[in-house]
C-alpha cells in the first residue's frame, strides 16, 4: 500500500457516497436520455431538472416538493388499438361465464363469448360498463391483483406479440428515471384502474402502489370465515381519474401540485393546465403519435387520423403551442420506442 | 499524511456513507426513545424495528414495504376536551356569518354566536355536519389551507395556552422518527379532515402531505376570472376516514398493508386489525388515556371515565390483550409527554 493509493481508494470512497445522494452531478457524466435525439423536447426535459434542481437557481424547487405526473396509456406504454385493461376485462369474461353460467346467455357477455369480433368491436359503452363492473368489482383486492398478474404474465399484444409490460416507451422510461435521479417522486396518474396499474407499475416503471392515481372504486372492510378482515372492491366509483378528474385525484392523493407533467391526450388537458398554472419553472410535454411504421400514428391534431382511443386534438394542439408546453414527435424525437427494438 | 491517517479517514469515509443509508446501525448507539420507560411498550418498540430491518431476520421487511400507519387525534396529539378541526370549524363562524348575516339568524350559526359555552357544547350531530360543511367547503384548496395556517398561528389549546401544534406527545414524535430513520414511510390515517392535517402535519410531524389519509371530500376543477385553473372544495364525501374507512382508505391512498400501526380508540381497530392480519412481523399498538393529571383519563376500558371524544371501549382492550396488541399507558409508558414540559 502506498499514500498515492490510499487517496485514490478514500477518493472513490467519497465518489461513491456522492452516488448514493440524488443530485445532479451523477446524470452531469453520461447522457440521461440517450434514447432521445438532440431537439427542443430533450432540451426541454434538461433544461427543467437544471433549473429547479440547480440551488441558486431563480427556479430551484425544495427536494419535499419535487413531484412529476405522467399519464399511462399513450405516455408511457402503447394504448392502441385498445387499452390494455379492456383487453383483460373481456379476456376474463369466460372464466366469469364459467363461475355464472346464466351471464352467457344475457347481453353483452354473449357477444363477448361468441368470439365474434366484429359484434365485439362494435360494444357500446354502456356495455363495456357492464362488464368492466362484472370484471373489476366484486372480488377481494388480493384476488383480484393475483388474477392481474397472472393475466399479465400470460397475455399478449397482437402486433407485437409481446407482454403488454415490454411495450412501454424506452425515451419515457429514461424521464422516469432521470427524474428520480434528480430527487423527483414519479406519480402515474392515469384514467385506468388504480388497483390494476398498481399490480405491474413498480415491476415495470419502478413506481410504487402509492404513487400511481388512477380510477379508483371504494372497497368494503369485512371479516372472512377465519375471522380474519379482508377488503372487497365495490361497484362505487369514488374518482374517475380523467380530464378534471386528474387534477382532482392529484389533490386527493398528493396534496401537492406537480411541477412537470406528462401526457398525449385530451384526457390529460386540465391536468397539464394545473400543472402550468403553478409559479415557478413548469414543465408541460404531450406525447404526439404521428410515427405509424414505429408504433402508431393518430390525432386528429396535425392531420393525422382520428381515433377514439387516445384522441390529441387540434385545439390540445394549439394549447400546446400557446401555453408553452412541449409537443414531443415520436417520429422525430424518439431515436428508439422499445427497448426490444435492435 | 501518512498511510495510518488515510486509512482511517478512508475508514470514516466508509462509515460516512453507512449513515446516509438509513438503518439500524446508527439508532444502536443512542436511545431512540428517550422520552420512553423502560418496558413491554418500548421494548415492543425496539424488537419490532430490528426483526423487520435485521437482514436475514424471518420478519425481515424490504425498505419498499415499510409502511406504518398513525391514527392523530389522542394518538400523536391531544384531543381532549374536543378535537381541534371541531375548534376549527367554530372559530370560524363569525368570519362566516360576517360574510353572509342571514347565516347569523338561523339555527346552529346563531348559537355559535352567542357565546353560550354550555349551549354550544349541546349541539347535536346534525348541527354540527352543517357547522362543518359551511367552514370546510366552498372554498378554494388554496384559501382553505391559508385559514387553517392563520388559524393555527393564533388559536391557543384551553388547558395549556399553547398552540394546539406544540401538543404533540414527544414520545410518539420519537417513535415517528425513529421508524422513519430504519427506512419507514409514516403515515399519518386519521379521522379528521385529510386537507385540515395536510396544513400542519409536515411541520409538526415530519409527514408530508403525500402521507396523510383522512376523511376526504372531492374538489371540482373549475377556470378563474384569469383563466387560471383552481380547485374548489365540494360538499360531497369520497371517504370517512374513521373505522371500517381506516383500512380501505389505507388501500386507496397507500395501496399496501401496514407493518405497523399505532391508534388510541375504537376508531382505529379495524385499521390495527387490518394491520396485525399481515403475514410476518406486525406491530400493533394503542395509546391509552390513563394520566389525568399529565394529559386526560377517559376510557372507559379499565374503569376510567367514559368521554365522547376518542372512546377506548373494554371490548378494545379485550381484543388488544387477546391479539396481542401492545397498550401503551401514557402514565407508566411515557416519561414525559410534551417537549415544553420542564
């Protein structure tokens, strides 16, 4: 051992505690965001954790009150051709016909089971209500996140042919990340199911149960036959976490307002304006889908088709523009969407 | 320099690092419960922290799923002769009624305003659901928190004259810390209004708002004169937080089970229940009122008095002693109560 060694080790030693404290000076080594090409919506993400994590900084933000909001469906995995809870919802329908042999025969579950999927597709939404209801409610919240994980584990999507969990976006999965690493708490704040999302979002974007806010439905206390208390999911909607109702759940649930927020639809407008409205330094990003051969391309905005799943209009789009909330381009911006691309 | 001296400040940067991590090793040199006799309840305490953050222990919790739950109303602080939103909400009738004089005619307002002690002190449920809705709706999210703060810098507790923040219990302080040092997330699960606690609780207890459950009720999303969005504070219940509602609030706001869970009457057993029917190292634990000289005595488990505020029935202390409950008796267990005292 010598002294020059002895340094170089305490060196790293304090190196390494450094490691351990959220804070700039890691992310300053290496590109946080690699996947992302060079452009306004990256420089826009950095430019924000500088300034609101920068002490000094006119727009440093306390670590306490370091909160970002992100949308699901759309922002940080893939909502097309249909939200993947839907999909589990009619995917549970024969174990539920199976169990109640007298809903095979009543409407919409008989639709459902004839595997027609043209009668399927053309569903209203007051039937997908009643099988949302017949599929999400009725059973313990223990039963009902091991039928989600075990569904999870074994559905695919159909263009891809993939875990529904392999289809989020590798650039958002870097923000998420990048944020954290900065010493923000990342929130999913989406119009799915808070029970459903909270089964894979710590696995699949490192977000506890308690930071995702979804559509959430009461649930009843109750005594099993062992004596022991259990909860059961109600038919009662408490928050429909979509347009107000995301603002809204974000009060109810954090109590703080976010400084960035990220979504891609017209679901996610008044939580972006909440967002915007705060003092200080705001970030506000959507999500534009405008690269078809990558993943998909709708809107209406911008003259992209229409949809009725995820639709970003002309008027978010001009909202966008005016208020100074970034549009992020998949296309343009996105140098890989999954990680399983090559 | 010489080798001798790097090595040990290498050795310090080492250690440096381990108590940033949070830990049992940094609590085994001091008491972390000073303000604690020593006995069952303490020793509870202590066991319960190192067999669930021991490595290798079999009750050994991952820092993810530490999460431990506090009742606040005669459990973190004093809620004798009433609880302090009750005050609340009374102090501010006149602000009320100086705004709208017709409310000053009419029936609970006109009682409240006349000063009547013991006719006050009658007022049925009914009447003081209406005192609450008037004084706790209505208003923005923001001006309703900026009340409360004023409020709280000016009201003074009846018995010590002090503001009702500085009587808090400093052994549960203690406790809050010190579970919060060993990688715990506190939360506080009360009956009280989830935005009234949200005000103070990041001060007074070191929880942030993200971290308070209470009875909640929804806010509607509206645009102001400026066009800015804000949240206003709507008559309508999401959920009361007492009881049943303990749990399921629990599941709705945090989404994981409590490891412990600390309460002081009959409105929290379902959430110590709840808590103690987790598989592993559970820690349930409940304050009781027995120190009338130090604090208050009711019950009436145990023969002392019955109250209307924060009753601890027989039957919870049956059920306590039976499950294995820890009671904490705030003569014996606790050496002092409040850090102002001498």
């Amino acid at each position: 051992m010598n002294v020059g060694g002895s340094v170089l080790r305490f060196a790293r030693a304090l190196l390494f505690c450094a490691s351990l404290t959220p804070g700039v000076h890691a992310s300053a080594q290496t590109d946080p965001l690699p996947s992302w090409n060079e452009g306004a919506a990256k420089e826009a993400i950095v430019d924000f954790v500088r300034e609101t994590t920068t002490q000094g900084s006119p727009g440093y933000v306390p670590p306490a009150e370091r909160v970002a909001t992100f949308d699901q469906d759309g922002t940080l995995w893939v909502e097309h051709p249909i939200y993947a809870q839907v999909m589990y919802c009619l995917d549970r329908v024969p174990a539920l016909v199976k169990a109640k042999p007298e809903l095979g025969k009543v409407e919409p579950f008989k639709t459902v089971m004839s595997g027609n999927r043209e009668a399927i597709a053309k569903l209203q939404p007051k039937d997908l209500e009643k099988i949302l209801l017949a599929t999400l409610t009725g059973m313990s919240v223990d039963q009902f996140s091991a039928e989600v994980k075990e569904w999870l584990a074994e559905a695919r999507d159909p263009r891809w042919k993939r875990p529904y969990t392999d289809l989020t976006y590798l650039p958002m999965q870097e923000v998420l990340k990048y944020l954290r690493a900065n010493g923000y708490r990342t929130y999913i704040v989406t119009g799915g199911g808070q029970d459903f999302v909270r089964v894979y979002a710590e696995t699949t974007y490192g977000v506890p149960p308690e930071q995702v806010v979804g559509t959430a439905g009461g649930t009843k206390f109750a005594y099993g036959k062992d004596g022991k208390p259990f909860l059961t999911k109600e038919p009662k909607l408490l928050l429909n976490d979509d347009k107000a109702g995301k603002p809204e759940g974000i009060h109810l649930m954090i109590g703080r307002r976010p400084y960035a927020a990220f979504g891609n639809s017209d679901g996610d407008r008044q939580m972006l304006e909440y967002t915007k409205a705060g003092e200080g330094t705001r970030l506000a990003m959507v999500v534009q889908h405008d690269d078809a051969k990558r993943e998909y391309a709708y809107g209406p905005a911008q003259g992209l088709p229409a949809t009725r799943v995820g639709a970003f209009t002309q008027a978010l789009y001009y909202e966008a523009k005016r208020d100074g909330w970034v549009v992020i381009s998949m296309k343009d911006d996105w140098k890989r969407i999954f990680a399983f691309e090559p």
